[in-house]
C-alpha cells in the first residue's frame, strides 16, 4: 500500500476511532497504533510579505452599531521566497469597527507578479485593539504590532500555471498597521 493512502487511513481513523474501523485496518496491514496516531500540528512557512500603500478612509458612518469605513488601496510591493511583484492600485478595504476594540476587515485587490501573473487577493481578517492603541491608530501614529492581534486568511484567484500553488493551500496573515501603509506577513499552513 502506499504511503499517501496510509496517511489518509490514519487520518480517517484519526477522525473515527471506531473499533469497526481500526479492526478494517488490519486489511491493509495498519495496527491499531497507527489508526491512534495525531495528526502532527501545521506548521507555518514564509511565502512573501505585502505592503500595501493606502489612502485616507472614507467614514461611510454607523450601521448596526459598527463604524463603517471604506479604505483605497493606492499601490504596494510583494517580496518573499515565493513572490515578488506590485499591489495594484484600486482595490479596497472595507472596514466594521466595534465598539470593544475589534475592527473586522475585508480587503480584496489585485497583485501583478515579476512576470504579469495578476493574481486576485481577497483577505478578510480582525485587528483587536486598546481603546488607546485603536485611537493611536486612527491618528496614523506608529505603534508597536506586538501591542495589537491583527491576522487575515487571504484567499488568491489565479490562473493555471506558475502560481497555481496559491489556490492549493492554506494561508494566515500577520498585519501590521504603518501611517501609510499595511505590511500583510503571508504564511502558507504547511
């Protein structure tokens, strides 16, 4: 049997943990050690890194007890083990700012590769802040991101090809909020 329909096996099992499975196990010569086996955790890898240049928010005003805002992207950089290239400018950031601190994000822009690959970014995350720090950041003050959670879960759309590997995983942002600009740190979840 090969090794990729073991792993699968041992992860169903994983999930399961029937005694009817793991006695099915032994047609396929897995003990019941196997089928006991965690799965190891992910673990997370650098692909590249966005900054992302921006321009001033436009309040759209309070909805549902959210501040509503609207934020342009003007332009920006890719650069990474696995990317390089430029934000296209005319995307956005659309922003519901609570109450309590949390500010849900939702951006969706466009990146061109080294090569004029264009790639489609759609990144919605939470930024969770002091009352202080969100006040700080509004004025465009520089503050220090360890004082901060903002992390994203960008998805990419990207034709056949050199980056098709952008549809076939799983990735996380770690945000930084600059006066002018947004550094996104993209990990693929290994």
């Amino acid at each position: 049997m090969n090794a990729t329909l073991k792993r699968a096996i041992t992860l169903v099992v994983g999930c399961l943990k029937s005694s009817a499975v793991v006695a099915a196990l032994g047609a396929f010569g897995l003990s019941a050690s196997v089928a006991a086996q965690d799965a190891p955790a992910p673990r997370l890898t650098l692909a590249f890194a966005l900054k992302v240049t921006v321009g001033p928010p436009q309040e759209q005003g309070t909805v549902d007890g959210k501040r509503m805002r609207f934020v342009p992207i003007t332009g920006g950089t890719i650069d990474g083990p696995k990317l390089h290239g430029v934000v296209l400018a005319g995307g956005g950031d659309w922003q519901a700012l609570h109450t309590d601190g949390l500010t849900e994000v939702n951006t969706r822009y466009a990146l061109r590769s080294d090569d004029g690959t264009v790639i489609d970014i759609v990144n919605p995350g939470v930024r969770v802040a002091s009352p202080d720090v969100s006040a700080r950041l509004a004025r465009g003050e520089l503050v220090d991101p360890t004082s901060y959670y903002f992390r994203t879960t960008p998805r990419f759309t990207v034709a056949d090809g050199r980056y098709a590997w952008l549809r076939r995983a799983v990735f996380v942002g770690y945000g930084i909020r600059r006066p002018s600009e947004v550094e996104i740190r993209v990990f693929t979840v290994e």
